[in-house]
C-alpha cells in the first residue's frame, strides 16, 4: 500500500504562461516538453493540444542522506474554459541511475515504481492548482547506498470523475466548442542523490546585463534606479562564478547619458563594471542579432547614430572627451563592441517593424518632461564617448539563439569582430568548449543547459522554477560522472532581462558541489566545425521593411528644432527590433513588428494642419484658426505657408516662420482672412516645411463656409432692436411725465374738507 502522504494545495487564477512549457506526454524532463513531428507540444501520452497541463519538480534539486523528506511541487494548469474534473496523481521512480543526458527523454520502463499517490480536486477554468506532495525518506525507492547520481520521476494523472459539457476525453471526437481532456496526463522530472559522487565538471556561465522587455529605447532615470540593485546583486552572484559578463551597450551608455544626473547607485554600479576582474564584452547595441543583419545582406552591422535625445537630460561637470555632442561619431567603430558599422544599410522590399507597445517608448528616455540643455551652450559627450568600453579584450558577436547564418562569418570579418558565442545546436563540436573557426575564436554553449536556465529564468511559478533548476542539476551531473572536458551555460538573455531576480539561479549553482567554477578562457579547446542555420524567414521579411521605413521616419527630422533626435530615437529602436529575445518568438514577433509600424506611422505623420470642424466665416473678415499637430516626440520648428483657394477669399499675411510646436502637442496660428463674396465654399491651402523651407511635410486644404451676409443681417438686426428700445424709452418717459401732470392738477383742484364739530 502506498504511504498516506502530507498534501498542501492551492488553486491559483491563471498564470501569464511564461517561457517553455513543462508538460510532457512520456515521462522524461520537466524543462521542455516533448515534441510532434511539427514541432508543437503534446501534452497527453497518446498526444493532444496543450489544453491541460501538468508539471512535476523537486522542492530541491539534490537530496541528501541526511534528509528526513522530499517535497514535490505539482502543477495542475487548466487552459480551458470549464473546470477539470477531480483525480490523483501519482508518482513514480526509476530506481535506475542515468548515465547519459538523452535518457531524460525518455518514458519511464515499465520496471519504475510508484511510491506517492495524492488526491487533487477540481481545477477551475482558466485556472491553476498547485500540490505539494511531502514523501518521508524512507518511502522513496532509492535506498542509502544507491549510487550517487540523476534519477527519474515521473507524474501521471488520471481523472475520477465525468467531465463537465464543454469538453472531450481525448479519444473522442471533439467540435469546435469542446476542448480536449486526455485521460491522462503526464509528465517528468529529475532529482540527484548526494551529487555526483567524487568527479566534477569545469563550468564557465556566461551572464548578460541587459534590459527588460518593456524598454524600447533607453532608460529612464527612474527606471535605472530600480534597475540598479538586481544588476548590482547579479554582478556579486556573477563573480562566485568567475563568469564573463556579456553587456548591453544600452546599459552603459544609458547611465553615462545622464552624467551628474544619473542616479547615484545606478553611477556606482557603473564604476563596479567598469572595474570588475571579471572578463566582459559588449553585446551589439540593444542585443541587436547578427545573424539576421547578415541574412539581409547588411554590409556593415547596424549602429546607433546619436544618444543626444536621452543625453540632453544629463549634466556634465567634466567637459565630455568630445565636442561633437549632436553629431553620431562616423569613426567610433570599434568602440561600440560588435554594434560598430555603417548605418547607411538599404534592403530591397519586405513587410514590417518592431515594438509590442510604444508608450514604452514614451515612458523611455528622450520623453521626459525636463528642460533641454542645448548642445550649443553644453556642449553633449561625444558617442564615442558614451560606448567607450576598453575592458573588453576583442570584439565578440553572439547571434540569436546560438545559431549562425552562414554570410555572418564574412561580415563579421569585416567589421573587426575576432570572437564568437554560438550554442552546441548550431556547430559539430569534438572535446572542450573553446575552438575557432578560420580565424574566428568561438565560445560553444551547452544548449540542454541554456534551455534549462532559461525555463528557470521565466517560469511563473515556483513549481516550474525548480523544474528548470532540476534539469541543470541533472545535467551537469551527467557531464561529471561522464568526465566531461568542461561545458558553458549562457544566460539567456531575453529571460534575463525579464526575470525578476536572475542573481537567484546563480545562487543555486552555487550549492552544486560537482562543479568548478571556471573563467571561460580556462576552458578546454576542441574542433568546432559551423552547422548552418540562421533566422526565420518570416522574422527577417519584418526586419526588411522596418528598415526601409527608416529613411522615411528621418526625413520627417527636418523639422524637429534637432533632427539629430528623430534619427537616434529611430535607429535605437530598429536596433531593439533586431533584439535576440524575439528570435524564437515568430506568434510574438508578429505582434511586436506590428506594433513597431503603427509607431511609425504616427512618426511619419510628423508635424499636420488638422481641422477638428467645418469652419464658418461669418463677417467679411476673421482671424481663422490653423490647428498644428506634432507628432513626434520632439520639439519642431516650422514655416507654415497659407494660400486661398480660390478668388472667393483673400489671405492679408501669407508665411509664418519659425512657428515652434512642443513635442505631441497641438499649437494654434491665426490666419488673417477677408471674404469677397457674401456666401459659398472656399479653403485655405496649408503647407508645413522646415524652417529652412527645404523640405515640406504636409500640404492639405481646411475647408471653409463663408456667411458674411449673416454679419449685415445681424448688424441690422442689432440696430432695429436699439431703435426700438430707444422708442419704448421715449415713450415710456412722455407717459411717466404725463402722468405726474395729471396729478398734480387734480390736487389743486379738489374742495376743502369742512372742519368738524367738537
């Protein structure tokens, strides 16, 4: 009989699914679940969508001799719209130790035994149920003097009761309405017993410093100040590991854009990297892909051009290396890490651009409601400058996923970039992680474990949070008892950005005693040969055209009182479409490149004369209101030229220069106008350019309904009523006068009264 178990549960309202899910329909890992031939996941052992979900995982990954019992986490998820029937879960071990990493995907042998069983109720619709099964030690298969190692443990449950309508128990026929509920549902973990034994596995972690999803172009003050703690706790958790830090440039660029304004831990965790020990490189900018500017048949990688829209925000007590504060510098290069090249790239047709929301954009620097420093009387660092990382020995890319088109290698050659990051996936690796390619240094990542981590980093829930951590213990595990050469982990760098507290994986690393830390260029060479692979093709037509629209975006820049602006703000966020994070996201990607052209167009409607109603000229002349709206995100200064439309009006003063519209705000001009007719339909012909009149954005007409006859019937209406209130005064004042006469002589004339008799 199976032992009468400690049960904790809880339902949960739906989590914002996050990462890999972690169902499974064989019994294998929890991480990444299995996969149909398509690709998509399976959920049930005979298949099925991902209607209903269950994860397994360990409370801890590793279980010693002295412990009294082990918890399991269990994770009902139910993505339907009608609740999940009732049903038990058990659970199972196989009391085998595994010798190798592929055996996490199998199913379990039928030899595996079943050791905990637990009663779990209704899951409501669109819901989760959390279980905590508590096993004493001594009712789990693995007996004291098992041989230390991973082990398999697999979760399966089965429903007691009917199903409400709504559904289909898998193997029916299901409709259009019904949601498919298999009859069971399965998945796996790993947990290790007392490690690895006597060996250990040289591991190097590679940990990037990037920003979160929801920051399209760069920081704002408020944002680096919350932001700097977790950076400051990943950089201490970080140096435990002797890890290379891979970073932003954005990060760095983003507090020196500030200068004496940047807040002060942001300032102080700048000067911890700056001087670290630890080995570090700069991502392209804002983690722009490599691999995808290559497939498009980039000559140069993509760069910022100017950070003078953030920048002019800052104050600068030190006058900054360069006085070419509104100017990109053409000759930074280098400097900026694998973000160096042209930016006069031009691709040939396409579909779409970037950003899941811009009023992120709003919320990011460059829109902040604080007064401009003009670059003429503070004088703005320099680019250069602001990307100026000499702690970095080469320039390294680190393309999408690990993965390497094959024109990346050829461009990277011409950009100076001597050093590569690519996952196990993309290359045939033969001994250590270290190898190269022609004259290419490559750093290969093991991909089991940056997959692992990375459900870790975004997992919603605990449960599924120590599934991922799980899995890495697994593996690493494997790698020491199979005497491994050494192996690197990589941080994903999406998750990392969007992970609440990242510094907390790497603590747990730290518990694993069957690894060494190890810096990355201590690691063992091997033969690395490229396995071609590159973006998808849906993904790079979305790059295309958002990168044709730039130009168009930058010419709308003549306008702003600093077109500077408009092109830096743009290219930073071309450069944050680019970003490796939406590499394996094509559904999210879609969304976020439809995003990015909505923005677009809104920039690209620049600086309009709008009418929000028909105008009425109602006198023979008026001072006609001309609505100017910017659009942009930026202050513009422009010349606005207004013609009649036909002979029926006359315009008094025709050009008004150097009209200054505030960025994403409405400024009003009155236009003199005289009417020549009494009544009809004309318009004014409005035209907007720049104030040097060398680039016109907008020319449309405002219509107009001209009334002046209603001004002579009204001013003759007007006198008629003074003539009359002046009549009905006069009168009024004779009859008054009239009045008094009659009775003051009606008094003179009236008899005396006799005097009575006492």
């Amino acid at each position: 009989m199976l032992p009468l178990l400690r049960l904790h549960a809880r339902a949960v309202g739906s989590w914002a699914l996050a990462g890999a899910v972690l169902a499974g329909a064989v019994f294998g890992t929890s991480v990444e679940p299995p996969r149909s031939a398509d690709g998509a996941p399976i959920t049930s052992e005979t298949g099925g969508g991902a209607d209903v979900e269950l994860v397994v995982s360990p409370r801890e990954p590793v279980i010693a001799a002295a412990d009294d019992e082990v918890q399991f986490g269990l994770l009902i998820r139910n993505s339907t719209s009608a609740a999940l029937p009732a049903g038990t879960v058990s659970l199972e071990l196989d009391a085998t130790r595994l010798n190798d990493p592929a055996e996490l995907e199998e199913a379990l042998p039928e030899s595996a035994i079943r050791f905990a069983e637990a009663e779990v109720g209704s899951t409501a619709p669109g819901a989760d149920q959390t279980v905590t099964v508590t096993v004493p030690r001594g009712e789990l298969p693995i007996g004291p003097n098992a041989a230390a190692g991973a082990y398999r443990v697999g979760a399966t449950l089965e429903f007691v009761e009917a199903p409400e309508p709504g559904f289909a128990l898998f193997g029916a026929e299901p409709t259009d309405q019904t949601a498919v509920v298999p009859a069971t549902v399965s998945s796996g973990t790993s947990i290790v017993w007392k490690g690895a034994g006597a060996q250990s596995v040289p591991l190097s972690v590679i940990v990037p410093f990037v920003l979160p999803p929801d920051i399209r172009t760069l920081p704002t003050r408020g944002q680096l100040e919350d932001l700097a703690p977790g950076w400051d706790r990943l950089l201490t958790a970080a140096r435990t590991h002797e890890a290379t830090l891979a970073i932003d440039p954005r990060v760095i660029a983003g507090i020196r854009a500030y200068g004496d304004e940047a807040p002060r831990n942001a300032q102080l965790l700048l000067n911890r990297l700056e001087t670290t020990p630890l080995p570090s490189f700069l991502l392209q900018f804002a983690d722009a892909d490599p691999s995808a500017q290559a497939a498009l048949g980039f000559t140069t990688l993509l760069e910022p051009t100017s950070l003078d829209f953030v920048s002019r925000f800052g104050s600068f007590s030190e006058a900054p290396a360069s006085d070419a504060g509104t100017e990109a510098d053409a000759d930074s290069g280098p400097s900026s890490g694998s973000g160096s090249g042209s930016d006069s790239n031009s691709v040939a047709d396409g579909a779409s651009g970037t950003e899941s929301t811009d009023s992120a954009d709003e919320a990011d620097a460059g829109a902040e409601s604080t007064p401009e420093i003009e670059p003429e009387s503070a004088p703005l660092p320099a680019l250069s400058d602001l990307l100026a990382w000499p702690q970095q020995e080469s320039l390294h890319a680190w393309p999408a996923e690990g993965r390497a088109d094959p024109a990346l290698l050829p461009l990277l050659e011409s950009e100076g970039v001597d050093s590569l990051v690519l996952s196990s996936e993309g290359v045939e690796l033969a001994g250590g992680p270290r190898g190269s390619i022609g004259d290419t240094e490559v750093t290969v990542t093991d991909a089991e474990l940056d997959r692992a981590a990375r459900t870790a980093l975004r997992a919603a829930t605990e449960t599924e949070r120590s599934g991922g951590v799980a899995r890495i213990a697994a593996e690493l595990v494997l790698e020491a008892q199979d005497g491994s050469d050494g192996v690197v982990l990589a941080l994903d760098r999406g998750a990392t950005g969007g992970a609440a507290d990242p510094a907390a994986l790497l603590e747990q690393l730290e518990t694993f005693a069957w690894t060494s830390p190890t810096a990355i260029a201590e690691q063992g060479t091997g033969s690395v040969e490229l396995r071609p692979s590159g973006p998808l093709q849906d993904r790079l037509e979305l790059l295309r055209s958002a990168s044709n629209r730039e130009g168009s975006v930058n010419e709308v820049g003549a306008v702003l009182t600093h077109p500077e602006y408009l092109s830096g703000y743009q290219r930073t966020r071309l450069l944050e479409l680019f970003s490796t994070r939406y590499a394996g996201d094509e559904g999210g990607f879609a969304d976020v490149a439809a995003a990015f052209r909505e923005r677009d167009a809104e920039l690209l409607s620049g600086v309009q004369a709008i009418s929000t109603e028909h105008i009425q000229l109602v006198g023979s002349s008026s001072r006609v209101p001309v609505q100017l709206r910017n659009a942009l995100p930026f202050d513009a200064a422009v010349t606005v030229d207004v013609e009649p439309a036909s002979a029926a009006l006359s315009v008094e003063e025709r050009r008004f220069e150097d009209v200054i519209v505030p960025a994403e705000t409405t400024e009003r001009v009155l236009v003199p106008v005289r009417s020549r007719v009494s009544s009809g339909e004309s318009g004014l012909v409005v035209s907007v350019s720049a104030a040097d009149e060398q680039t016109t954005v907008f020319t449309g007409t405002l219509s107009i309904t001209i009334r002046s006859s209603i001004e002579t019937i009204i001013f003759w209406s007007l006198g008629g009523l003074a003539v009359l209130l002046l009549v009905f005064g006069i009168l009024r004042s004779v009859r008054r006068r009239r009045h008094r006469a009659e009775g003051s002589s009606g008094a003179q004339d009236a008899p005396e009264e006799p005097a009575r008799a006492m």
